[in-house]
C-alpha cells in the first residue's frame, strides 16, 4: 500500500521472521555438540557458536573460549603447524570473556593469540601471528610453510572494525585496552591504551587521557617509545 501524504499508517508490530528459531535452535545444538565431543582448552558458560565456522576438531585442544563468547557465521579459527592435538600443553587462541567474533573473520595462530575481555570485532577482520614463508623464490609459496611469527594480545574492550587486519611476523604485538582500529587497517606494530588507530599501515589518529577526560590529537609522526605500549600485564 502506497503511504498517502499526511496519512498516518496504523501502529503495526512487526513479528520476528520464525524461521530465525531454527536458525538460532541450530545454533544451540551445535554449540552443544562442541561443548559435548570436542576436547576445548576451555569451553566458557553461555558461548555461540554457529553452524558455518570452520573449526577443526583436532584444533580445539589450541583453543580456549571464555564465558559469553559469540563466534558469528563462516568464522575460521585456525591452529598452523598442529594437527592432531597430541601435544598440546597451551592454548593457541584464547577468547576472553563476553568477546564477540564478527562475521567471516579470520583468526590463525601459530604461537599466541590473546583477545581479552570483551574485545568486539567486526566483520571480516583477519588477526595473524605468523605469515607465509616467501624467502626461496623458486619453490611455491604454499609448499615453503609459514615463519616463526610472534605472539599478540588484544587488550579488554577493543573494537577492531570491519576488514582491519592485525599481523605479528616477529616478536609480540600488543594492542592497550580501550582501543578502537579504524576499518580496512593494518596494524603491524604495538600501540598503547586508550588509542585510536587508522591506516595502511596503521597509525595513531588520537588518543584519551583518563585524568583530564580529553581525547588528545596526535602529530602525523610518533616515536617508537611513545607509540609502544606498556608490558601486557599492566593493560
């Protein structure tokens, strides 16, 4: 019906489409099934997971979900170099509590990867401690394995927004809590808490100062000791 000018259309509630039960129904269960079968570092109370993530089962002793951990539709949580578990003494991917994995988002570990509480990412963001190995130029890339990489941590309450990129090819990487990274970043070296970061590659745009409640502009070039963040166990 064609909305008439001057014309209130009636108060209509619009009722949810029911076909979204099944959907969230199927969910449930197989989150259950993980719960149940796969043999998790950890396994929080309250996690989501949807059917479509690519998840191996002989990865899951790599990873640890944290409580009210949501993990949307065609997530890929991968493990490189492990394959059946054996081995396994830590967890490769560690996902604090309450931490929210946008759709079709990427994270692969080899050494360490450590989202902290909280911590949201938006669709499509890819978060790496390693890279593909690239040093013989004669012998194709997929059949030279990947580097040694390093480790990261993302700090509690981060926001990583849609197709940001973090990648670590050495030492470790440590977002500071509070953090927001601008969509289509790629972020390579550590920043601070508090900070606002944008670009290809990513720099910092601003930053907030808790005592004076000022969010603080930064100039276009920041020193390496300025930029880098104090140790993880003080975020």
């Amino acid at each position: 019906m064609i909305e008439m000018a001057g014309h209130t259309p009636p108060n209509r509630s619009v009722l949810p489409d029911p076909l979204n039960v099944f959907s969230r129904i199927g969910t449930k269960l197989y989150t259950f099934w993980l719960r149940t079968t796969y043999p998790f570092a950890g396994f929080g109370r309250g996690v989501s997971i949807h059917p479509s993530c690519d998840l191996y089962r002989g990865s899951s002793p790599y990873i640890a979900l944290g409580d009210e951990t949501y993990v949307a539709r065609d997530v890929w949580l991968s493990i490189v170099g492990q394959s059946d578990g054996t081995d396994a003494a830590h967890a490769k991917i560690v996902l604090g509590k309450r931490c929210k994995i946008g759709r079709r988002s990427v994270i692969s570990a080899r050494n360490f990867i450590f989202l902290e509480d909280d911590v949201l990412l938006g669709p499509s963001v890819l978060i790496m401690d390693h890279n593909h190995e690239y040093s013989d130029p004669s012998v194709p890339i997929h059949a030279q394995g990947t580097t040694e990489g390093g480790r990261i941590v993302v700090g509690r309450n981060c926001w990583l927004g849609y197709g940001s990129v973090i990648s670590c090819g050495r030492g470790e990487l440590v977002i500071g809590k509070n953090s927001v990274i601008g969509a289509n970043s790629v972020v390579t070296k550590s920043f601070p808490p508090f900070s606002v970061i944008a670009g290809n590659p990513a720099k910092l745009l601003k930053s907030y100062d808790p005592q004076s409640g000022r969010w603080l502009r930064v100039n276009a070039e920041v020193s390496e000791e300025t930029r880098k963040p104090t140790h993880v166990d003080k975020l």
